[in-house]
C-alpha cells in the first residue's frame, strides 16, 4: 500500500487511472504466500526459464537497493536472507540448474560431451550478438584451452571478449586463417546467407594438424552448409538438434522443479513460524503479565483467610513456586499452539483468539 501511495505522489496521472493500471498489472501476496513467492522467484522456480540463475541476482541487487534506501526492514531482511538460503537449498539438492534449457548453453555442454573435456579443445565463436554472449560466457565453465572471437564488426568482437573476460577477438577477413585453429566452431551471427560452405571448411581442414572438427551451428537463417558433413571428420549439429536436447532437459528441469517447490513450502511455513514467533510475543508477554497479575490478586486474598493464612514462610514460598509453575505451563502451551497452528486455525486467528479471551488489549 506505500508504495502505491508513493506512486500516486510521483505519477502525474489521475489517481482513478493510476489505480486501474495498478489493478490490472500488479499482484499481492499476505504473509506465508508472499515468503513462498519470493523464495519461488529467488530459486528461478517463476521464471520464464524454468530454473534460471540470472534471476537470483535480480533479487539480490533489489534487496541491496532496497537496503541502501533504508526500506529494508527487520521483517522484509530476513525474508530476503531466507530467500537466498532457500535458492541455495533448491540447486543443491535438485538438479534444476543442470540441465541447460538455452540453445546457447546447450551447444557448449554437447560440445563437451562430444569432446569429453573442452578444456583441450581451442574454440571459435562467430558472432557478437547475444547468443554469442551467452556462449561465449558459459565457455567460463569449462575453461578452454583457447577461445577465438570472431565478428563483422570487429569492435563487436573486442567488447564481447572485454566483457566476458575470455577470447581472442578477429576481424571477419581473416576468418579463413583462424578456422583451421579451431576444435569447435559456434556459429550464431545474423546473416542472411551461409557463411561457412563446403568448400571453405575443406580448406580449412587441410590446414589442420589435427583433423576432426566440430561445427555448431545455433543460426537461424542456418550459417553452416549441411554439406560439410559429407567431408571427413566433420562433425555438424543445427539448432533443430538442439532443441531436442533442450526439449529433453526441460523435462527434467520440470522434475526437479517439483522437488524445488517442496523444499520452497517447507521454508516459506518455517518462515511463517519466525514470523509469528516474532508478532506474538509482545502478546505471549501481555498474558504472562496478566496471569500473574490475577495469581497476584487471588493469593493476596485467598492468603488472608483460613486455612491459608496459617501457612509459615516455607510454605509460602512453595505455593509461590507452584503458582509460578502453572503460570510458565499455561504460557509455554499456548507459545506452542501458536507456533504449531492447525489446517483450521493460523497463528494469526489464535493470536487474536487470545487477545479477545483475556482482553489483552485492554490489560496492556
């Protein structure tokens, strides 16, 4: 609600239209459901790409500015810092982020599988764009041997390698002398023509020392002619090849996600006991105070009247031990029930139960 307060203040629009566009383009989640949410955003269990990390620090450059804002509260921290420790429990124990599900990392791991350690292997990648990038940072992972960058724009090609911090960027005139260099080619330019015919991968294999040759080819319209598969020791695979593989480790990605998701639930209802832990105890406090308040009341007149007015100081102080065990009983078993709620009733509703019982408001 502040922060639509705050935007209403800061909009120059009426606040009518305001509010229609908040309506139709916002959603709210209460307490355990709004935990759940954030868990299940941190852990990339709701994102568009099923399992995704790059969501995770999302989340935690908005915890970070909404820290250095001062609109982090004890709450809303410690809601972020269970968030990160429920994604961090979700990759460890399921296979969610194994998986790849991009065209882009999913040619780089079927390289690896095909070359069994790319960290032998020399690499090309042609293209500057976005694929390439994704690429051409998840080669991180494996640590090539060497990576070679190679773009029309040559600028392109040296900001990408600045960038992501691997490479060798080339200039496209001398794309012919830098393919025999490389194991493994990841063609993903825009081109509306093939780049890399039959002829030119021939040449470029008689220029290698060491023969086989592994093309992939994540272009659409294609780069990569396949009749380079008709030469020896070429290897070639398209994106509608990859896509089968992707099409594969989404389903297993979705697997994982049922496992993430109770791991997700489990969190979010310890979250809840925290929560509640925490906004009740000024009311488990109001309680206590108010039982021994009424201990108080009735010994001092149950103490003045026979029998119990003959009592000696011994005994005196044991019927004080006695009321002060029933008091800590009485409060523990309600601190429990609270912190155990039933499919029936929330801490909150019992909470409120207590309140209204013993007219706690009004004690305090």
């Amino acid at each position: 609600k502040d922060i639509f307060i705050d935007l209403q203040r800061f909009c120059p629009v009426p606040k009518a239209e305001l509010d229609d566009e908040i309506k139709n383009r916002s959603y709210s989640h209460m307490q355990k459901e709004a935990a759940r949410h954030a868990f299940s955003v941190a852990s990339g269990l709701d994102s568009l790409v099923l399992g995704e990390t790059q969501i995770a620090g999302q989340f935690k450059d908005a915890a970070q500015f909404a820290a250095e804002g001062n609109t982090l509260g004890p709450i809303l921290k410690r809601m972020t810092q269970e968030a990160f420790a429920a994604s961090k429990k979700v990759r460890t124990n399921t296979d969610i982020g194994k998986k790849p599900v991009s065209i882009s990392h999913a040619a780089i791991d079927l390289a690896n599988r095909v070359y069994g350690q790319l960290k032998n292997c020399r690499v090309l990648v042609i293209g500057a764009g976005e694929m390439a990038e994704i690429a051409a940072k998840y080669l991180l992972k494996y640590n090539p041997k060497q990576v070679f960058i190679c773009n029309r724009t040559l600028t392109r090609a040296e900001n990408l390698v600045q960038k992501v911090g691997i490479g060798i960027a080339y200039p496209w005139e001398e794309l012919n002398e830098v393919l025999p260099l490389a194991d493994v080619v990841i063609s993903c330019t825009g081109a509306n023509e093939i780049i890399l015919d039959k002829a030119r991968i021939q040449k470029s294999q008689n220029n290698r020392s060491r023969k086989a040759a592994f093309f992939i080819d994540i272009a659409l319209p294609r780069d990569i002619d396949p009749k380079i598969t008709e030469l020896e020791d070429v290897y070639l695979f398209d994106i509608d090849d990859l896509k089968q593989v992707v099409g594969e480790n989404f389903e297993e990605r979705k697997k994982a996600a049922e496992l993430g998701r109770g791991i997700i639930i489990e969190n979010a209802e310890a979250f809840d006991r925290w929560l509640s832990t925490r906004t009740f105890k000024p009311t488990l406090a109001t309680f206590r105070d108010y039982l021994e308040g009424l201990v108080a009341q009735e010994m001092q007149k149950s103490l003045s009247k026979s029998p119990l007015n003959a009592l000696d100081a011994q005994q005196h102080k044991a019927l004080e031990a006695l009321m002060k065990s029933i008091i800590s009983k009485m409060a523990g078993d309600v601190g429990r029930a609270v912190h155990n709620p039933t499919e029936v009733f929330d801490s909150t509703d019992l909470t409120e139960a207590l309140k209204i019982l013993f007219t706690l408001d009004k004690t305090s």
